[in-house]
C-alpha cells in the first residue's frame, strides 16, 4: 500500500471516529503536564520558542494536523511490528522513517542552539506529540492492520451510548487512543489532567526511547489487551474497559514525566527567540 493511499485510509478512520477528539486531549495532557513539570528555566525556554499566543498543549496536537500537507511526516508517528516480535530490535526499520528515528532526529534538532527559532519550534512540536505517540502502544503495533486500525470492535449499546460511539462499533487503535481515556474519565470523575497526576507512572525517565517503544510492544503482546490474534474477540466488554484504563492512563503519565526530562535535556543549554 502506497503512503498516500495509507494515509487516505487511515484519516478516514479517524475522520469518522470521536476518539480522535480525545487523543487530541490526550496530548494536550501530556505537554501540559509535562510543562508544569519542568523547572523553571526550561518553562520559559519552552514558552519562548512557542510562536505568540501559542499554548504547548495546543502545539502538541500540531503534529496530526499537517500530515495531510506534508504526507512524508505520517510514518513519523509509529513504527511497525509483526506477530512474534517482543523487541524493537527484532523489526525491519523502514526506509521511509519511523517514530524512532523522527524523535532522535526532532531531539537533536530541538537541542541545536545553531539552528533557527523556526526550525526549534518546528522540532519542539514534533518532540511533544511523539513522545505521546510512543507511549500508545498500538502506535508499536501490526502493519497489516495498520496498528489496529483495521481491528473493528463492537461495543454493548449502553456502554458505546456512554462513550459518544452511537453506531456502537470502533476499532482496537481507536479505543486505545481515546475510548479508554473517556472512560476513565466518566469512571473516576475527573478530567484527563487529573487523572495523569493522581496516576503517576513507573520507570525511568531518563530511559532512550526505544526503551518506551518495547515497553509499548510488551503491552501489545499482553493477552489482557486482546490484540494478539489468537485472543481477539468481536466485542469489547465494560470489564474491558475497567481492566485497562489504567495502564492507558499510566502511559499517558509516563509520556509526560519523560517528555519533560526530554525538553530539561534538550533545553538547557541555549535561550530561544522568536
């Protein structure tokens, strides 16, 4: 499948699908918490590499919007894997770019102090919405799905009524972008933001992306995920929902603790002007 036609396919997915929404929120989350975390040297950093009256929340989303005008950007946002793959270093890297390669390459463009303030911005956006990218594990997920795009999951009528799904059916990329975090929300009765902060994550910070991709594939090969082929099902249950929100949840707080280690790292050295 050429790349224009993947990404047709793919936005048409989306298009239709509410959950996009709440990714989008989704990264919002994570930049947002990320920039209350930094210090307050790398705030200022961030704040003045923004261009006017820009939020880093907003910036974070950036990213998925211009993919249709700039189709060469698309394979930034994941990386493939197949069935039987339990490492990143196990998977055919593809010449047209992939999710790892564009955030080492956005990192050291970010940390560039020679390069323009447009470029860093530029850089800034891509690094805020990867690093988000990363942490969703059907982003490490199969090509002959398109990460579980192509998964079509039905819902129980009361719980898709619940989640904003009227036609009652989603695929497996889209609950895991969204669904579970519109259900941990009404679940818990508290917004996105909050739920990052009162869930915070296990691991190292300082860990190399590709250290965040392989703990993505392990949860792609959990049975409890349902994606492994022998174990997929048709519909997707409210105890479903209840058993994995929470490892959503903790994935979005760990892209936002690391996020902001990456931007202390990367912007420590150099001021920025508009």
């Amino acid at each position: 499948m050429g790349l224009r036609v993947l990404v047709l396919v793919v936005a048409m997915i989306l298009v239709a699908n509410p959950a996009k929404a709440w990714w989008d929120l989704g990264h919002r989350a994570v930049c947002d918490v990320a920039l209350e975390t930094v210090n307050a040297k790398t705030r200022v950093a961030v704040e003045q590499l923004l261009a006017p009256g820009e939020r880093f929340g907003a910036a974070c989303i950036w990213a998925d919007a211009i993919k249709s005008e700039r189709p060469e950007t698309a394979p930034w946002h994941y990386i493939n894997t197949k069935p039987g793959d339990t490492d990143l270093s196990q998977v055919h890297r593809s010449a047209e770019g992939d999710i790892l390669t564009a955030l080492q390459e956005q990192i050291d463009i970010l940390s560039d102090c020679a390069r323009s303030p447009a470029q860093r911005r530029e850089a800034l956006r891509f690094v805020g919405h990867l690093v988000g990218d990363i942490h969703q594990p059907l982003h490490v997920a199969y090509q002959e799905d398109l990460g579980g795009n192509l998964y079509r999951v039905n819902l129980p009528p009361a719980l898709a009524a619940s989640l904003g799904e009227e036609g009652g059916t989603s695929n497996m990329h889209a609950v895991w972008d969204g669904l579970l975090l519109v259900y941990a929300s009404r679940d818990r009765r508290q917004s996105l933001y909050q739920l990052l902060q009162s869930h915070p994550a296990d691991g190292d910070v300082s860990a190399e992306p590709e250290t965040w991709a392989n703990e993505s594939l392990a949860l792609v090969n959990d049975p409890a995920l349902a994606y492994l082929k022998e174990l997929r099902v048709n519909t997707l249950t409210e105890a479903y929902f209840q058993q994995n929100w929470p490892k959503a949840v903790r994935r979005l707080s760990a892209a936002a603790q690391r996020l902001a280690y990456v931007l202390q790292q990367s912007l420590q050295s150099c001021g920025s002007s508009r």
